[in-house]
C-alpha cells in the first residue's frame, strides 16, 4: 500500500496517517492494538500520540483500508485488508493471533450452509486454540 491509497480512499495525506499505513505495509499480516501500535511508533521515534493513532485506524477502517476484530478480550486489533479473505486462530494463553485458509473448511461451510437452506453470504471464523503440551 502506498500514499496514493490514502488519496483514493478520500482522506488526506498526512504524516501520521503515512506512518500508520508503513507499519501495517512492512508487518503484513500483524493484529495490533492502538495501543501496541502507539508503542512501537515511539520505539521507532515517530512522534504521534496515542489519540491520532485511535483518530487514524478509525479513518482507516471507514476507508476500508484495515479490518478491526474484537477477539476474546476487549481490546480491538487491526490488521491490514488486503482483500484476501482467512480466518483467524486465537492463542489463549498469549493472545497471539494466526491467519489461516483451508479451501476444505470454506467448501463444507457452503455445504452446511445449503443443507439448511441458506446461501452463504460472509462469514468470520475465529478459533481459539492452546498449544499441546
């Protein structure tokens, strides 16, 4: 993604909203917070404060340039939306998050669908794992 995706989704291009967008670019298929985002900006000396981080991932997701998830706790997560669709794992004990695709799940969730009558429009599927000890 670049600045000219910012331009096409209407809103104006500024340093903050450069800088969000650079981070997501360079950490393709990262879920952070505002508030880890908010972090890693400072450790990456980008002057932006916490409240224009909240200001630009909202712009952001209005624009359809990230997705917002609310997973098991509170605390919202953003990631890059790159059009591709996946779904999501959940480790419970750490809160990390993988994406993954199985063409086998996407086939039986338009089957179970059809068996009941319905057509599959959208779906969001998160599981939540533990690692096997």
């Amino acid at each position: 993604m670049k600045a000219t995706d910012i331009k096409n989704a209407g809103l104006k291009v500024t340093l903050p909203r450069l800088q969000v967008l650079e981070y997501f670019t360079k950490n393709p298929g990262s879920h952070v917070s505002a508030d880890e985002l908010f972090t890693i900006m400072r450790e990456n000396n980008n002057e932006i404060g916490l409240a224009t981080i909240y200001r630009v991932l909202n712009q952001f997701e209005s624009a359809g340039l990230v997705i917002k998830h609310q997973f098991d706790n509170d605390q919202s997560v953003y990631e890059l939306d790159t059009g591709e669709h996946h779904d999501h794992m959940v480790d419970v004990d750490n809160g990390e998050v993988k994406e993954f695709y199985s063409k086998k799940l996407e086939q039986l969730q338009l089957e179970l669908a059809k068996e009941y009558g319905y057509e599959l429009i959208d779906h969001n599927m998160v599981l939540y794992v533990r690692k096997i000890k």
